[in-house]
C-alpha cells in the first residue's frame, strides 16, 4: 500500500470506531429486510487520532500527487494548448477535491481488496497504495509503467493492490461484481469497491450491476461521487432524484448518501458497508457529495460552472486541517511533515517516471496477446 | 485422459456425437480438471441453453458453477471479465450473437483491452460463448452471424467451428488459453432436434483430451480448380457443393477457416496459390467483413494468384429479412455457392 | 383500432371511473413529491358494465388469436418439430394468459398514442387496434403484412396506431421517450405506454429510460409483465426485489404493482398514469403480476416449471368471465357473441393472410433505404 | 437562400471556415428551416460540444432544441429514434464512437433496421453524429475511428467528411435524407484550437445551401501512377504524401471516399484502371474493415487491374496505446503512406 497510508486507518479499526453522525442518511429499503450494520459499528464513539492523521494524510499525498501531476502535465503542452504536447499527453482528469471520498472508503481496504475506478482514477489510486511510481511512469507513458505505457491516466491497472480503471462512464461497476465473485468463491473476506460519478449513475450498467450484485449477495461496495457535474452537464439535469441513496431500496440494499464532502462521515458509512461486505451480508450504495475543484479535465474553461466564486473555501484539505487542528489533531508540525512525505514521494515518483525508458516503437504489438502457459 | 490413450482411440472411430455435446464434453472435461471453471449465462442451467450448449452442466456441476444470469448482459460479461482477472476461467454465454449491443463495450472495450492495457500484468483468461445464423425464419434480431464484428476489434481470438470434433477441440483450447476467446456456433450445427441439421452435424468425436489449435484452418476437402475459403455452416454448403462437382470434374477446394483471430493467412494464401480461382462463402454480411478480409489477405501478398475475379457468397448488407424465401435469397445457399464455382472456373 | 375493441373501453371514460381497489399498492416515491393521481379518478365508483364488457372482449379477441396463430404455426411444422418450417416459421411466443394487462392498459389508449411492445407483442397489438389482417400477414410472411413480409412476429410496426415491438429485452423502452418526446413537442395529449417483461426490468436500458422521462417529464407509462419468468429463470433468480414497483421511486415517479392478474385493477392504473402522463405530469411505472399461460416460445417444453399443474385455473379470462357473470354483466349470449365475433374477425385475418402472395426474392434488396423525397 | 445565388457565389469564394464551424454552419441553416430538427447529446448545450460540434447553436436555438442529455446513450439515441420514427428530424451525438458498446443496440438493430422491418412504412429520419480518431494519446478507448464497424452493419448510411466544404455539404445532406444516417467527424480534421491541426482543417466553404450528395467519393487530387483510397484525417496526410512525391516524379491519385455507406465503388474501380497500383490508407483497424472491402470492390470485377500488391496502411489489430510514440507507430501516418506508395510504384 502507498507508503502515506498509515497502518492505523486500515480494516482493523473499523469495526470499534464507527459512529453514525448527523451528515450521514440511510434511506429505509423499501423491500427485503436489510440488516441494520449500524448496531454493530459502536455508534457515538469518534474517530481515534491516528484515523484521522491517516485520513488527512492520504488526502494531503493525493492532492499532492496531482498539483505535481497538473504542473508537469501544463508543462510543455505550449505554444497555446495542444492536448497531444507534452510529457504528458491526451485527457487529464484530476480529482483535486473529491479526496475524502477516496481517502474514507480506503481506509477500510487492505491490498486483498478491489478498487475499480473512474476516468478520474488518481485519488482513489493514491488511497488504495497503487504503487505511485509505477502509476506515474504509466501516466507519462513509459516502459516501467503499470501497463508499460500502454494505458494512460485513464488506464492504470496494479494487479498487487487489485486496481483497476475504465474510461467508460460505468463500466467499471460490472468487473468489480467479478473480483467480489471471484474473492468469494475462494472464500476470502475480502471485497471489491466499485467506484462512479452522479453522472454514471443515470447508466444501464450501474442498475445492471446493483441489481446483479444484491441477487447474488457479493462482496461490493458502490460508491457514488457526486460532484454535482458530469462534464458541463449539472446533476439536475441528468438526474431525476436528488440523492442516489434512495436507488438502494430498488435492490433491497442499504443506500447512504454523506453531506458536505465529510470525510470522516464517508470513513464511517464505508466502514459499514465494508462489514457487511466482509460479512457476507451483501452489496451497499454509498453516494458522497463531493467537489470538484477543478475542470473536467485539464483546458476545461468551466464557463458553464456558477458555482467557482467561493470555491477554494469548500476545498476539503484545509476544511479538515482546520477540525483537526480545533480538535488538536493536528499542528504546524504535523502539517508540514504530511505535505513534506508526500513531496518527497511524490517527486520521487516524477523523477523514476522521468527517468524511464520510452516505450520501443517496434515493441507495438508486443502484449496484445498472452503467451499460452497451460 | 489424453487422446493418446489406446483404448480410447480405437472408440474414438466409433463414437459419433452432435455437436451440441461436443461442445459440452469438452466443458465437462475441461470443469472436472479446474474447478475455476464456470459458466454463466441466460438459461444455461436448468434449460440447458437454448441452442443446447450446456445440456446436462447443471446437473453435473451443480448451481454453484453452472448459473443462470438475470438479463443483463452488461453486469453479467463484465462479471466475468473481472472474475477472469482475478484468476477464474469463466466461459459467459451471451444468448445470440445480435444481442452485442447491449454489452459490447464490456467485450470489446474491457474484455478485449484490459491486458495490453495493462502491459500483458493482467490476463484475462475467458470465453465468451454466442450462438449465430439464420436460416430458420428467427427475424433481422435473432439471425445474424456477426463474427466480423467480433474479429475487426482487436485483443480477442474469435473462433468458429464447423463440426462436432472441431467444437469439442476448439472450445478446450479456448477454455485453456490465456486470453479471452469469443465462440461463436451456429445454431445450424449444432444438430439440435428441433432445426433443419446439416448432416455433418453428427460425427466422429474424439473421446479423451481434444484439443484444436486456435489460428490453424482446415483443408476440408482438397481440390485443384478453385478455392472455396469459408466457415460454420457454410463449410457445410460448400462441401455439398464440392461433392455434387466432383461429378462434373469440377475440383473444389473447401477451406475451413475455424479461427478468425488469428486468421490463417497462410492456408488460404497456399490453396489459391495452387487454384488461382476464390470464392469466399460467409453467412456475415457481405461489405467491410469477413470476405474482404480474405481477398485483401491475397493481395496484399499478390494479386497475381488470383485468374479470375473473386466471387463473394455472402449475406447482402441487408437487414435479415423474415419471410422464408426472401431470407433464403439472403443466404448463402447451395445454389449460390455452386453458380459462384461455375462462374470461376468458366 | 381493432373492431373488437368496443369504444365503450376507451379513455374518455376513464376520467371518471378509475377506483382504488384493495389490490392496487402504491409505494410512497422516497423523493420528490408525486401528486397523487387517484384524488382526480373519482375513488370508489365501479367500473361501467360496458367498460367491463370492453375488457372482457379484448381479452377474448386476443386469446381467439393466439389460438389462430397457435393452431396456423404447429400445423405444418412436421415431421418431428422443426421450427424453421411451415406457414409461420421462427420462434414463436405467446402471450395467452397476459391478456389482463393490454386490454387493461389499451383501454385508455386510442389511435393517436404509441405502444412499443416486446417480443411477446400480440396481445397488446390486438388490444390496441393493430390492424389484425396487416399483422397476420407479417406473421405468415407475406406482402401484405405489416412490413411486407421483412419483420415478422417480434417486428410488427403499424403507423397508424403508432405500434412498434422489438425483439431486444428491455430496448422497447428508449424508443418510446421519443415517441412521447415529439407529441409533446407537437403540443397534443398523446402518450406513449411501453411494455417489457419482468426480466427485462434488470436491463440496463430500463433504467436509463426510467431516469429520462422521468427527467423530463415525458408522457410515457411503462408497464413491467411480470409472468415470474424470464425464458426458464425464475423472477427471483433475477431480481433483488419483489416488486419493481418499489424501482420507481429511484426516479422519483409514481410505482405500482397490480397483484393477482387483475385486469380491472390494470384498467384502473393504467387510467391513473395515463391521465398524469396526458396532463404532462411525467411517466409511472406500473407493474402487472400476470401469468404465461404457454411456454416461452412454442416448443419450450418448460420442464423447469413446477406451477403447472393448476394453471388453467389460473386463466384469467375464464376467471373474469365468472366474475361477470356473477355481477350480472355477462351471460351465455353475450360470452357466446364475443366468441363468435372474435372467431369471425381472427379467421378473417388468418384467410387474408393465406391468401396474399408470398414476396418475391427478386424484391430482397427493396426497402433498406428510403428513397428521397425532400 | 441556395448556392446558385450569385452574391453568395463571390463571398463563397471568400469565405473560410474550420470544420466544426462548417458543421455548425449546416446545422444552423437546416434548424432554421425545419423546426422538427433538435439536437440531442452529452454536452452539446452550454460547453458547445467537446469537439465544437455544436458551438454556438443554444444561444441560437434555445434549450428546447439543443438538449444536453444524461449520460445514458441508450436512452437519448433511443429517444432519437422514436422521435424520428414520430416525424422529427434530430440529430443525436454519440460523444466519442468509442462508446458504440454501451447503446449499439438501439444503433443497429433499431435505428438501422426499423425501415426495413416496417417494409418502408416506418422512416427514421435522424442523424447519429460522433467523434472518432486518435492521434493525442487519448487512449485505447478515446482514439478508435471504428467506421468499418458502422459500416458492416447494413440499414444505416455513414459519412466521413475530410474538409470544411464536405463537412457542411454532408451535414445538410445527412440532415435532409430519410433514412438514418450515421456522420463521422474526424477530431483532427475540426480545426480545433487545442490539437494538432492539419492546414486543411480551415478552408473555403460556400455560405449558402450547400449539399454534397452521400454516395460519391471525391478525386482529392489527380494522378496516373497510383491509386490512394482513404477518408478523413488520412486523406490530408495522403494529399501531403501526394504533393510531396510529386516533385520526384511519382503521380499519385487521392480519392477521398467521403461516404463508406453507401461505398463509391465507381470512383475506387475508375481510379485502379488507370493507375494499376492501390494504397488503402485507413485509420480504423486492419483485419476485416475498410481496406478489406476497398480490395475486393477491385476484386469482385477484375484482380487483374491490380499491377502490384496492395498496400494497407492502417491502424494495425492492436488495442491503441497511449504512449505517443507507440501510438504514432500506430497510426497511418506520412512516412507509413511514403514507404507505401514506393513500394507500390517500385
Ligand atoms: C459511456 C460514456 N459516455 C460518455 C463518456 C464521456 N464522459 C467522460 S467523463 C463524463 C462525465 C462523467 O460524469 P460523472 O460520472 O459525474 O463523473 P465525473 O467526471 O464528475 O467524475 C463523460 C460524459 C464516457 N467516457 N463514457
Ligand atoms: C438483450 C436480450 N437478451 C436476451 C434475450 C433473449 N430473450 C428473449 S425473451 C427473454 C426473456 C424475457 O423475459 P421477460 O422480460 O420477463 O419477458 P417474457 O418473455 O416473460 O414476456 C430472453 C432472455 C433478448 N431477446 N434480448
Ligand atoms: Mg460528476
Ligand atoms: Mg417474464
């Protein structure tokens, strides 16, 4: 796991420190009795510190990660903005903002367990220990890449922490189904996160795979971050409900939607569906309310976005400093040397990206197929 | 088991199978030596698919690696795709051919791409079961071959067998191979009770471990005077063909192309080669498919070979039609094979 | 409309007697609010005696035909069974026994608005006014048939009473929205009702129709068949829940279940939605608990179905023809002219088929493309 | 207002535009004409289009007939469909053809075929407009052209504009014909401002009603020597091979296809007589596609007007890497079309 993702935030934790907060809303399942995972979570205890050092740390290496990866990425796209310039080249989707989505979900999560994500794939990569050099040679396209440069940004798969992504609104959601099928059968408890945009819920492979995944009762958990946006298109305008959490009750499964971009509201609702994952109790729907603080993708001008004015003060990073720091979790100190661990390994991660081979032209078909080896 | 075994080779003359068990014998062999194995599908438990392809799985294997799908091709091929990741070998079956899009970014965007994608560190070991062809009045949805579809996008072998020995052959080493591998049959090969069966469609099965390589054709019939390349069903049309000019001294070579992907460019290369004359008999339509494909692989080496213009027996790019005689005039018939022959040899 | 489709069944009386009968549950949409339509339905009041009669012959006409059609398909399908043989080759499926819930919908339906049925599509073409001997003709094949003989069974498409059907589970839905997108464009009141099948409901394209026409508001009034079986799986080997009614509030629609194969309870319903959907209010679901009389498809020798036994005492016509006759609505004579006048109409249909011409060959390559005409 | 106007004439002659002005041009001028076309896709509304397919046509046309729509292509090319089978004209846009996997259903087994199933009686009258290329490491599921999968599957038209003119010319077609028509726009051809542009990209489009009839290739340049087929973004690397081998001697043909649906085999036939020698340059996939079927056009009538061995350069069967310099290997680029064209006239 990414070296920033201290120990005390992961699985072991989570069954004593789960509490249920006032941001957090379970809509009743209309049908099938669904165990209530809450009884089992201790509710009304906090988060212990180091959870939420931990926490705040995974935030603080993603953010980190990508303010190094949109620096390098703007680098050389000139003279003006050509998306095919650069060392780093095509789409770029940050996730600057939707870090506590990320960050509270994975800390239940141990390498055993699955992550498929998004086009905006790097926070939930960051939480879930991807190996970040490998993942940034992928990103500039190199032969020490996670997929020897074949992938891209939107394309990173690490099979030693079973991460994966799609560049496919959606998509993503059905392989998830098969990785918990799959940890199932061999009797493991461990579980397969599924992660989407608001925008990716209003997809046929989103009711396909909820549906599918509480029939047969698998190990997933579906996260659901809402950034309000799906490109330039407001969730109002894509989405006849307000809140994805009352879809749960169309498959019989818990449905939870967190306010206000809450961290350690996420980590905890997370750590419910975990548990009943892990349990053998079956899928749950967890939709965040999050932010996106930057454009879609990188050159995305946002003139159709309203809501930019205030922006930097929903930014989550400095939102959580400051509880922390009222809280005494956090001081000068504990700051400084979050963002120093991640400068460091986020900058050591540039330079191996930087350093790596280029991928061999003649090597084009290398991979397509696998060698038969049975 | 291997089909070295004496005993079984002497039986191996005798035991005729239709294709449908073939095909499910060689599932059957192939579950009872790796319990990663699943299958999963629309009615392919206690119905026992459709077009018969896994008669009898359930009651062998039991609900747990034997299992029906709810309708949604979507969630249940990517289930697959991503159980495959992680080291089952599932074979999903999607129901026809023509229901592909409902869920072909699954196969060809995820399925197809996931281990170039991943620099060759994630295999995924699947097969993807589809049953094509028309010929039985089943409408424009139901009746489509689509295999060039499948063959045009790249990452995934497609293979088509024509017969029951190549069923069972080919569907071992799609199970056993490391990539996904589409296998598609036709539903007029299967030699099912209730459709017209070609008479080919029960034969000789070897008993033990059979395997065909993926990516080698068939000679099916050798001949001197033209070069009939084709697969599934049509093989069978074009055999006929073959056999009915034999009499008039007409000598026709039949090859069986069983694999798409990867294409055998030599064999076809090496009969027109020896007949200078190539018909190319597909059930797919005819424009930017399978029987472009085959010319093309001609003329890229040598357009020279060819001593007459190539005849294409195909599917027109016309929507299935529904009504009997207007779909027979859509398929590659017998007498439209046998007037392209005349035609190239004349 | 179809002959047999008495005017006394259409909707301009459904204004005033829609009831709220014991079997009909609404769920609570968990979202935003719903007007609840059964305030305007005149609650309590009786169906009328001519619109039960209407009913009950619609279902009569459309058993006859399926009758017919049974008859026409497995007469010439020998020796042995094959089904590419014969006057009417091709799979086969039909919809005896689901009779309930066309002639419950349709009533409310006239000319002017659209039905997209499924792959089982006869009763709700009967119900709706297809033109019987067009559509007989495209089952046997023939020129004079719907679609000259291209279509078939599952491919019925009559422009004058806006009727389409699709082979492809659940892709009769999208369709639909845009039918109901251009009348309302086009400022009338005409809506659009699409059919799918319980099975269907678990695909993709349900979904991404629901939230659309949710979205906005479009006249649309989807109906689910639930027959408790999808081919040979049982519906709950392919839903998470019991009801998909309870789905609709995942769009924040109003979702209805009819229990009980009741066709006045569908009626009733079915006058709801359809009223909401004229008023331009937005789509409903309703879902419909009704029976497949038959196998799948003809030759589905349904050996993985254990509720055959007592099935005929299921048969929801001979069960409403007693209850007519009960509430003294129905008696010999008229259950005897309702028989004859359907006989009369379907083998008229059959007779027109088998006697128009079998297409040319010659004519395979006409109408792939329209001709140009602007 | 029509061409034939001799005022617009002069401006014509004046007048340039990039492509995706041009297309917005022909969308605007047909919007104001008939009141049933709208225009329905993922961010085509405020944001104008990812590619500027749109740019500028809410502001003109207002939120009731330039509709951004939820991510579920199923639905909204669904709505397209019944909509235009209810007598509207829209035009839907599939964000990137890449996508075809998630709503290919409704494309080919509805859209396509509704007509023919209906025996004519049903028109859908609507427009299917969709980015496709790659060249800016957009990855294996944003850089497909996949126009040889469109254009196997019979019932829909398809058009693949190269310039501003065609752009504008094959919009207004598109828009004015009854059937479905599927219209491919080339990211690189568009003239945008943040990606490598080809100098072609903005040029001379008439002002006026301009049409530009589906079904005719166009003779992009004229030669004796050899014979390139292609379409969109290759036909301009085609033309740069072209002009450059010139200057030595070597005339080359460019014959820009501009529609594959229906496939101008007239102009393919009359270019090889004359030359004898065929490159097929095509940025979709090799293996049973395009070139294939522009080979066996020549075939189907006489391989003997083939003096050499044809040439494919194409998108190999490889998933598109992201790596730029993978991904150019990739590619059909100039130096690829140059080694062509020697090899072919050596
Ligand atoms: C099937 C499909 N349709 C459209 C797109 C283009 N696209 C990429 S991201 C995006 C918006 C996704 O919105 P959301 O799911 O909310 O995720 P976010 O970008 O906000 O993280 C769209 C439309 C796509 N990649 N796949
Ligand atoms: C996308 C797709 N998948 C599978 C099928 C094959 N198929 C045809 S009907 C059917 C069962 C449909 O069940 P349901 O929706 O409940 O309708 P019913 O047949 O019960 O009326 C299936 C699986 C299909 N036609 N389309
Ligand atoms: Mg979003
Ligand atoms: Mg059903």
């Amino acid at each position: 796991m990414g070296a920033a993702m201290t120990e005390s935030t992961h699985a072991s934790e989570s069954t004593t420190e789960c509490t249920t907060t006032s941001t957090t809303t379970r809509s009743a399942p209309a049908d099938a009795p669904v165990p209530d995972t809450r009884e089992t979570s201790a509710p009304g205890r906090d988060l212990s510190d180091d959870t939420r050092l931990g926490l705040y740390s995974t935030m603080v290496l993603s953010r980190t990660y990508e303010e190094a990866i949109l620096r390098e990425y703007h680098a050389d796209k000139g003279p003006g903005f050509d998306i095919g310039k650069g060392l780093i080249p095509g789409e770029m989707h940050l996730s600057a903002g939707q870090e506590p989505v990320a960050a509270g979900v994975c800390a239940h999560l141990t390498a055993e367990d699955a992550v498929t994500a998004t086009h905006r794939p790097h926070h939930f990569a960051v939480a879930h220990g991807v190996d970040m050099k490998k993942m940034t040679a992928e990103i500039f396209g190199r032969t020490t890449g996670l997929g020897r440069g074949r992938g891209g940004h939107m394309h990173l798969f690490d099979p030693d922490v079973h991460f994966s992504c799609s560049g496919i609104v959606a998509e993503g959601y059905p392989p998830a189904l098969g990785m918990a099928f799959a940890f199932k059968r061999r009797g493991t408890d461990a579980i397969a996160v599924a992660v989407a945009g608001e925008g990716a819920a209003n997809q046929g492979a989103f009711h396909e795979s909820l549906n599918l995944a509480a029939l047969w009762k698998l190990p997933v958990v579906f996260i659901v971050e809402d950034n309000e946006w799906g490109i330039s298109v407001a969730r109002t305008a894509s989405t006849a409900v307000s809140s994805n959490a009352v879809r749960a009750a169309g498959y019989g499964i818990p449905g939870e939607r967190i306010e206000d971009n809450d961290v350690e509201a996420v980590y905890q609702a997370a750590g419910r569906a975990v548990e009943r994952a892990r349990a053998g109790e079956g899928p749950s729907l967890i939709e965040v309310a999050t932010l996106r603080l930057w454009g879609h993708f990188e050159g995305d001008a946002q003139g159709y976005r309203t809501d930019l004015d205030d922006i930097t003060a929903l930014d989550p990073i400095p939102r959580y400093e400051s509880r922390l720091r009222e809280a005494g979790v956090l001081d000068d100190a504990a700051v400084d040397s979050a963002r120093e661990r991640a400068v460091t390994q986020v900058e050591e991660a540039i330079d191996f990206a930087k350093d790596s081979d280029i991928p061999d032209p003649a090597d084009l078909m290398k991979y397509i197929f696998a060698e038969e080896e049975r | 088991m291997t089909s070295t075994d004496t005993t079984q080779a002497t039986q191996q003359a005798r035991r005729r199978l239709n294709t449908s068990k073939a095909m499910v014998e060689a599932i059957t062999q192939e579950m009872e030596r790796d319990d990663s194995i699943v299958y999963l599908g629309e009615d392919v438990g206690e119905y026992g698919g459709i077009f018969s392809s896994t008669t009898g799985l359930l009651e062998r294997f039991g609900k747990d690696r034997i299992i029906d799908t709810p309708i949604s091709e979507t969630a249940f091929i990517g289930l697959g795709i991503g159980a495959a990741t992680e080291g089952m070998r599932p074979i999903v079956e999607l129901m026809f051919a023509d229901f592909l899009g409902v869920c072909l970014d699954q196969i060809y965007n995820h399925m197809a791409k996931i281990h170039y994608f991943s620099g060759g560190n994630v295999k995924v070991p699947m097969v993807l079961t589809t049953a094509v062809g028309g010929g039985y009045s089943d409408g424009g949805q139901h009746s489509q071959t689509l295999w060039g579809t499948f063959a045009h996008l790249p990452g995934m072998k497609v293979v088509v067998p024509s017969n029951p020995a190549d069923a069972k052959g080919l569907m071992t080493s799609a199970i056993r191979d490391d990539n996904p591998v589409v296998y598609m049959f036709h539903k007029g090969i299967m030699g099912l009770p209730w459709m017209a069966k070609n008479k080919r469609s029960i034969d000789i099965v070897p008993e033990g471990e059979h395997l065909v390589p993926i990516g080698k054709a068939r000679v099916a019939r050798e001949g001197s005077d033209a070069t009939i390349v084709t697969l599934s069903l049509s093989v069978h049309h074009s055999l006929d063909v073959a056999e009915a000019l034999a009499g008039e001294g007409i000598d026709v070579e039949v090859i069986d192309l069983r694999s798409l992907v990867p294409l055998d460019r030599e064999a076809i290369l090496d009969s027109v080669r020896k007949t200078g004359r190539l018909i190319v008999v597909d059930e797919d339509y005819l424009s930017f498919g399978v029987s472009g494909e085959v010319v093309a692989t001609v003329t890229d080496v040598d357009p020279g070979l060819l001593k007459a213009p190539v005849k294409r027996v195909t599917m027109p790019d016309v929507p299935i039609p529904y009504a009997h005689d207007l779909e027979y005039a859509a398929l590659p018939t017998r007498d439209r094979i046998e007037a392209a022959v005349r035609e190239v040899v004349s």
